[in-house]
C-alpha cells in the first residue's frame, strides 16, 4: 500500500515538474524528488495549520 502510495505521489510530481523542466533532461529525476518534498512539506505545513484555522477563540 505504501509502495502504490509513493507512486502515485511520484508521478504526481512528474506532472508539476514536467511544467518547469522537460522530462528528458538529466537531472529530472533529482528535480522530481526536490517537488516530492515540497509538496511533503506543504501537506505537512496543511496539516499543522488546521487546528488552528478551527480552533474556537474564547473571549471574556
């Protein structure tokens, strides 16, 4: 499941990483990897923020 799971994320960056670079260049593999972790970072960063997007502020 994991396996499936970082092929789909894998060729997910494929696709925004073939907006950028052509996919025959040399070091697309490195440049695909490099947008894997941005967009693991970004999930991350949208995951942290969410409790506070609804959190509930009380005011006295």
């Amino acid at each position: 499941m994991l396996y499936s799971i970082s092929e789909k994320i894998l060729d997910c960056a494929g696709y925004v990483a073939a907006f950028f670079i052509s996919p025959d260049a040399i070091n697309f593999n490195f440049i695909q990897l490099g947008v894997v972790l941005l967009m693991l970072i970004a999930i991350a960063l949208v995951c942290w923020f969410i409790p506070f997007i609804f959190r509930h502020h009380n005011i006295r």
